[in-house]
C-alpha cells in the first residue's frame, strides 16, 4: 500500500486516459537521459492503441525501444526508429553537395569542419523527426526525442526561416510537451533547466511524470519507508507547478514487452466495501 502522503489519484492511467479524451495530437515526452522516456512513450503508445487510438510512436534511441520489446504488429500502432548517426551522415552529405557545390576549396573545407560539430546531428535528427509531425493533426504522434528537439528549436526558432515544424511544437492545440523526472531533487532540478529552454522555444509544458517512485511502490522495509517520505517535498515542487501529474511507481524489472509496458497504464479497479 503506497505511502500515505501518496498522491495515488495521479496515476499514468488516468493521464493517458486523458491525453486519449483530448484527442490526435503530438505527444512530446521531454527529460534528461536514464528518466525512462522510451519505456514510457511505449507504455503510453500501447495503451492509446488499445483505446483505439491510430498511434505512431517515434524514437530516437532504437537500442532502448529493441529493449522494451515493443513491436508495431500491435493493432493501430506503427512504430518507427531514427537513426541519429544514419540521419547526420544524410545531411551532412546533403548540405556539402547543396551548398558546398559553388564554394572553393577552402571554403568547403571549413563547411566540412564545422558539419562535424554537435549542431549538424541535432538539426538533422530534428528535420528528420519532423516529417512526421503533420500526422499529428490525425493520430496520436508519440516523439521521445527531445534532446534534439531542444537545441534545434532554439537555434531556427532565431532564424524563423521556415506551417514550420517548430510552429508545430508551440501550437498548444497540436503540442502536448510531458516532462518526465526521475522522485530525485536532481532530476527535479534538471527538468526545471530542460523548462526553461523549451519556454524560451515557445514550447510550454502540458503534463509531469514522476516516474521510479520509491513511495508509490508500497515499500513495507523501515529504511525504506524513510527513503520514500524523502520524496515528499518533490510532489509538493511537482504538484505546486501543474494540476496535471502522474507517478509511476518503483519497479523491480524493467518492463519488456507489450503485456508488462501495459500493465503501467491499467486502470485500477474500484474496491468494493466487505461485507
């Protein structure tokens, strides 16, 4: 039994159930690396097909979606992985045969050099996840890949070159931005950073997921129970900034496969009274 304090009304049943009532739309699942985001956008993409939903989750790490076991036979689910090193060798060929066609030797040089930095990976992925986003305005778009959505967005979002794709990540009709943070003052602290760049983006957030908590498990050890109340404070940061939150509990295995990665979003099943 979860912890007294527990906010156990906030479950990942009840927001996804809620992302389903509001309809088709892109569905961002933002937080640093290790917060469990392709575990959950499947748990999420599982469920919204099992209510019907037509479901396209998307991903930029195919290593952790092989992982969850995930597989697009599931009726009213397609699932596709980017490939960031693929997509950064794509691009970079792409712009040295564009606009490295009429520059001199030198200047092609430089060109070359500068496509080896960080930014030529995130504008590529980024491009390349947002192929997909017009889908959005018909199904339910999953995209875990905010690392490159983040640094993309802010860069073209100053150059306003380019409906653009990142006009597509501030519609809040379209845009549904989920922070997911680990029950851990860190991870709180890092999802306040990763806020900022997406506000500073015009990208606001629509929902929280705490996920791996201690508390929400029903932990019956004392030392553990202390450890639970130590996550107290965090729902408070949590509940103080959103109405709209979700805890997932603890979890002794990874979930794999579609069965475990739906058992995150069962709805509980009321309890009767004893007789």
């Amino acid at each position: 039994k979860p912890t007294a304090w527990y906010p156990s009304t906030k479950t990942l049943a009840t927001l996804v159930r809620e992302l389903h009532d509001a309809g088709p739309g892109l569905i961002l699942l933002v937080g640093k690396r290790s917060v469990g985001k392709t575990t959950l956008a499947a748990a999420i993409a599982l469920r919204l097909a099992a209510l019907g939903g037509d479901v396209h989750l998307v991903t930029t790490d195919p290593a952790a979606l092989k992982a969850s076991g995930i597989r697009d036979t599931v009726p009213g689910l397609e699932v596709t992985a980017v490939d960031p090193r693929k997509e950064t060798g794509r691009y970079r060929a792409l712009t040295l045969r564009t606009a490295g066609r009429s520059m001199k030797e030198d200047e092609k040089a430089l060109l070359e050099e500068d496509l080896r930095g960080p930014w030529a990976e995130e504008t590529a992925v980024f491009y390349a996840v947002s192929r997909y986003f017009r889908e959005a305005e018909t199904r339910f778009l999953i995209d875990a890949a905010d690392t490159y959505h983040r640094a993309a967005a802010n860069r073209l979002g100053i150059e306003r070159t380019f409906r653009t794709p990142l006009e597509f990540l501030q519609e809040p009709a379209l845009t549904r931005a989920i922070f997911v943070t680990r029950a851990e003052p860190s991870a709180l602290r890092e999802t306040k950073f990763l806020k900022d760049d997406l506000r500073r983006a015009g990208i606001a957030p629509w929902a929280y997921i705490v996920n791996g908590s201690l508390a929400a498990a029903g932990p019956m050890s004392p030392i553990l129970k202390t450890w639970a109340a130590a996550e107290e404070p965090l729902f408070t940061r949590v509940a103080a900034n959103t109405r709209r939150y979700a805890v997932v509990p603890l979890e002794s295995e990874k979930p794999i496969g579609a069965e475990q990665l739906l058992k995150l979003t069962e709805e509980e099943e009321p309890q009767t009274p004893e007789d």
